[in-house]
C-alpha cells in the first residue's frame, strides 16, 4: 500500500498549562499545518501516553479537556483538523502490540527519551521502556506521511520508519502494509523563559497563554535582567524582554523598540527595561485577546469541547480501523 496524499499527524501530552514555549514551538505550526493540508491534519491527546508519569485519573480528564479547549480557542478548525483523545481510538493499542511482535529490544534501549527519563530519576516501567512503540502505533495507525516535530523527537520517526520497515518485510508479501512517515523539523523560534534558560515547565520560568491584566504584568515583570540603570544604553540582543518581543512585533516595529534600547531614551523620557517589560505583556495581552474570549465560552460550553473531540474521533477510527483490520489480516489474524 502506498500514500495518495500528505497526511499531517501529530500527539500533545495533556500536562500542564500551556505556555509561550508551547504555541510558538508546536501548536502555532499545527494551526498553520491544517490549513496546508484541510482535512489531513490529525492531532491527537496523549491520554495513554500521560499515564506513564500521571496517576490521577481526575486531573488527567481534565488536562485533557484543557488542552481541547486550548487548542479551539486559539483556532483549529474541526472542519480541516481532527482533534481527539487517544484513547478514543483503540486501535492504536492493538497495532502497537503487532509492533511489537518485530521490535528488536536494541531499538528501544538506544531511545534517548528513555536514557533522560531514568537519568531524571524516573522509574523505568514497561509503558516507558516502550513508549516509542506506542508512539510508533499512532502514527502508523492512520498512515500518517508528515510528521512535524523538533530537533529532539527526530529519533522518535525514525524509529517508527525502522518498526514499519519490519513490520512490512515480515508480512508486507511485496507490499507496503504500513506508510513510511517522514519528519518534519519545524524552525520553531527559541522561546526564553523569565529565568533566561529555554521555557519549560518543569523549570517553572513559563508565560502562560491565557493569563491578563495584573496577573500577566505580575509574571512579565519577573523576567530577569541586568543591574544596568533608567535611561543608560541597553543592548537588546543580549536582553531576554527583547528576544520574547521579537516574537510578537512587526519588523518595523521591532526596530523602533531596538532604537529605544540602544539610546535609553523614547519619546524624550528615560527608557529602561521595566517600560520593555510593560510593552511586553501589551503584546501578549493582544496578540491573544480573541482566543481569551473563545476560551471563555468555551469554558461555559463544555458540550462544544466533547463534540469536536467524539466527531473527531469517530472519523480517526475509520482511518484506524482499515489499517489495523489490514495489517491483521497479513498476520493471519481474524
């Protein structure tokens, strides 16, 4: 069997709130994607995949819930974009198992992902040694051909290409029974976070999407910098307020401000980096005002969220299942 289309494919664990980090390094690009390719994007929650590491059942539905609504408020489109839970699709569980069947044990010890997890003092189970099978499975389930991801998670599809590559020699009789997935590397902006390192939530230094008013100044004002005085000369490539405007401001714009560092002075007044960091969370303020009040009536109309997610799901296992009832039939499975 051999791809006729691009088909986008891609899995957002339901953990913590989403930030900054998160939509300029994933979710800006997903939006973008399911307008490239209407009606082939696939996106999918981690709900299997979280249960390595979460153990309540309660915070999970609604982390879960959360990011749906997140991912609508800041525009997907159910009409060009599959948006569903994992586990609404079961048959990712049972193409992980067949998977498996040919996976050599050296493939999964060489995952880095795993090698990090066990160095962070996570305890190695079963599901986390085999993590990238299951991750394989969602991918492979829908024969997905695109798979955006960051430098990272470049090992994660080559893995999958590795386990299709079996899976279809063992079985495939001279054809393809599962779709050879490419990668690709998204050009993601490095989002700095208020502490200076990369934005992260397990480093608690993250903007959050949503926040606003007070709270957002709060956060923004927390950014850290140097001891350099109100209205001495600032150099904004080595400023981490700038680097975050750089994400929001035109060109034009942007080269104002940078005039601003560089003399200490706007509009006759000193300038410093609290008038940066007050510029800053105007920005943000803006720049997500619309999917603020999407994600309000959201918040009103759990209904809406539940629809999107059991249509998307109901068309998801249509793909699932062709391929699953496929690649069963090869095994000799009824």
């Amino acid at each position: 069997m051999t791809a006729q289309r691009t088909r986008v494919l891609s899995g957002i664990q339901p953990s913590g709130t989403k930030h900054l980090g998160n939509y300029f390094g994933a979710i800006k690009q997903h939006l973008e994607l399911q307008h490239e390719h209407p009606g082939e994007a696939y996106y999918f929650i981690a709900d299997y995949h979280a249960l390595t590491s979460l153990r309540d059942a309660a915070a999970l539905r609604a982390s879960s819930l959360e990011l749906a609504r997140t991912y609508l408020a800041l525009g997907l489109d159910p009409d060009k974009a599959l948006l569903f839970r994992q586990s609404d699709v079961p048959e990712v569980t049972e193409l992980a198992w067949l998977l498996a069947t040919v996976t050599g044990m050296g493939l999964l010890e060489r995952a880095h992902s795993y090698k990090d997890k066990l160095q962070n003092g996570i305890k190695p189970t079963v599901g986390l040694f085999s993590y990238p099978v299951l991750m394989a499975a969602d991918i492979l389930i829908y024969d997905a051909t695109l798979v955006p991801v960051g430098k990272d998670q470049i090992q994660h599809v080559e893995m999958t290409q590795d386990m299709a590559t079996h899976f279809n020699e063992a079985y495939g009789s001279g054809g393809d029974l599962l779709v050879r997935p490419e990668f690709r590397l998204s050009e993601a902006p490095f989002v700095i976070g208020t502490d200076g390192q990369k934005m992260s939530t397990s480093y608690g230094n993250t903007l959050p999407l949503f926040e606003s008013g007070k709270r957002l100044r709060k956060l923004v004002s927390a950014i850290v910098t140097d001891s350099t005085p109100l209205g001495a000369p600032l150099a904004p490539e080595r400023c981490s307020v700038f680097a975050l405007l750089q994400l929001f401001a035109a060109p034009a714009e942007l080269e104002r401000i940078s005039s601003h560092y560089r003399a200490g002075i706007r509009d006759g007044e000193p300038f410093g980096y609290g008038h940066a960091k007050l510029l800053l969370a105007e920005y943000i303020e803006q720049h997500f005002a619309a999917a603020r009040a999407r994600k309000e009536h959201l918040l009103a109309h759990p209904d809406e969220v539940e629809a999107v997610l059991k249509r998307s799901a109901i068309r998801a296992r249509q793909t699932a299942r062709a391929t699953i009832d496929r690649c069963k039939r090869a095994c000799g499975l009824a």
